[in-house]
C-alpha cells in the first residue's frame, strides 16, 4: 500500500479530519470509489485477529473489575499462585477494545498482574464503535486523564497478589499518556513504556522519577518530530531512558489487528524489549 494513503488514514484517526472528508480523499487517491472500498478493510482494524491469547487461556484468569472508584478495565492475572509486578496497559484512542484485551492478556503471560485500564469510564465506557470511541477520547480533559491514569497507578500498587511495584505501557494515545503520567513523578510508578507516544513539554521532564522505554515508527513523521527535543531533555535532567526506533516501520506498528501498518519484525523486537525492562524494573 502506498505511504500516502497510510498518511491519510493516520491523519484522519488522530482528528485531522472527518470520516466523510477521509473517504473522500481516499477515493482521489485510489482512483475509484471501488479501489477505496477495498483499502477500507485493510486500513481499519479486524477485531477477528485480536485473540493472539485467548481469554480462556489456562495460564491465565481475566475479567472487568473496579479497582478503585470510577477506575474500571480488564484485570489478567497469572493463575499459578504467587506474587507478580503489576502493568498497567493504556490503550489508543479507540478505548478499551478487543485488540488492547488482548495485548493485557499477553503482559500477563509474561508473568505480570495486568490491568488494561478504560479511560472512557466516566463515559459509559468504550463503545464498539471506533469513530464515537475516537469522539469520546477527545472530550477527556487533560485533568480527567491524568486522575483516571494516577488512581489507577496508585491502586494497582496495593492490588491483591501484586508486589507494589506497578509500570505503565501505552500505545499512540496511552503512549502520550504514559508520558504524561511520568512527568508527575508518582512515586508508584516505577517504569513506563511508550510506544509511538505523544512527547511531554520538555520543560516538564524535570518531574519525571521512573525509567522509561521510549519506542517510535520510523515512518511516524508526526510522532517523531518531538523526539529529539523529548530526548534533549531528558539528558539534560540526568534520566533513565532508552530510545528505539524502527525503521521502515509505520505508527502502530504492534497493532496486529491492523494489516497496513502491523510491522511483524519490529513488533516482536519491541514486544521482547518492552518485557525485558519491565522484568528488569519492577521484579
């Protein structure tokens, strides 16, 4: 598939514009209104494939809880016994979908208590459509994302079978809120992963106390244009980091749902990078 049309479908899933605009210049870039048809399916997410770890699994226990008030999401915890770090896992904006269940399920196959956290709570929760889900994460306030994100830290350090050691991983929106969430310094948040995450004013980095995973698409120019000021800081104030970036790879690269941009090397690169800092930070 052309860059282009990526770039136009990128744009217009972070609010660059309206789904009738996107189809129509989807339609200008494919020739026809048949050829834009057929990208659609390829383009949007297929919920179909979002079972990598089946909520069945017999390593495995999941279900919606409220584990703090207003907090609710998707708890996976290991089911041998035992005490476990706890991962807190931030979704993109599409809400708390059947792709981020699934990627909970996986942190928690790696030997974490996971929560995948639902932003859109206060909202009646993430609906199954991903344009009204997409709606909803726009009307959050910075403030409701940083409570939601910092209550549900701070319970999830108290959590039944936990360590009290929690991180946080996020991808495109919850990479940018994991980032956020960092520079308040919460002292329960002892490391974050942000993958293709929005970057902090930098100078806001000072407040940041956990180490932190930063890893970017190489294609992602809208993304990327913040890293180096991102990275400046965070030398320049003596933190933990570490910055990967994937060339040749598009924004949410790790989003297997999603044929276009599902960048299969660079994902598993990632994915083995992002438990071994976890493991390596919160054990």
């Amino acid at each position: 598939m052309e860059q282009k049309i990526i770039d136009l479908f990128d744009r217009y899933t972070h609010g660059g514009m309206n789904r009738r605009d996107f189809l129509e210049r989807l339609t200008s870039l494919a020739g026809t209104a048949a050829a834009a048809a057929a990208l659609l399916p390829i383009l949007e997410n297929n919920y179909a494939l979002a079972e990598i770890v089946p909520e069945n699994d017999p390593d495995i226990t999941a279900q919606m809880v409220e584990i703090a008030p207003g907090i609710k999401g998707y708890l996976v915890r290991p089911k041998a016994a035992g005490t476990y770090p706890v991962v807190f896992v931030i979704h993109e904006n599409r809400g708390l979908n059947p792709h981020i269940k699934d990627v909970t399920r996986r942190v928690a196959k790696e030997g974490f208590i996971a929560f995948g956290g639902d932003f859109l709570t206060s909202k009646g929760g993430t609906p199954a459509d991903e344009d009204k889900a997409r709606e909803l994460i726009g009307t959050l306030s910075p403030q409701e994302t940083v409570g939601f994100a910092q209550s549900a830290v701070d319970a999830l350090a108290k959590v039944e079978g936990g360590n009290g050691k929690v991180g946080a991983i996020g991808f495109c929106w919850g990479g940018g809120a994991v980032n956020t969430l960092a520079v308040t310094g919460d002292p329960n948040l002892k490391a974050g992963v942000a993958y293709y995450g929005m970057q902090p004013k930098p100078e806001s980095v000072s407040g940041i106390q956990a180490p932190l995973l930063l890893q970017y698409a190489g294609l992602d120019e809208r993304v990327n244009a913040g890293i180096k000021d991102y990275e400046a800081a965070l030398k320049a104030n003596n933190k933990t980091y570490e910055i990967f970036v994937y060339e040749g790879a598009n924004h949410a690269f790790n989003n297997d749902t999603n044929a276009a941009r599902y960048n299969k090397a660079a994902a598993d690169l990632a994915w083995g990078r992002t438990v071994a800092f976890l493991k390596k930070y919160l054990s």
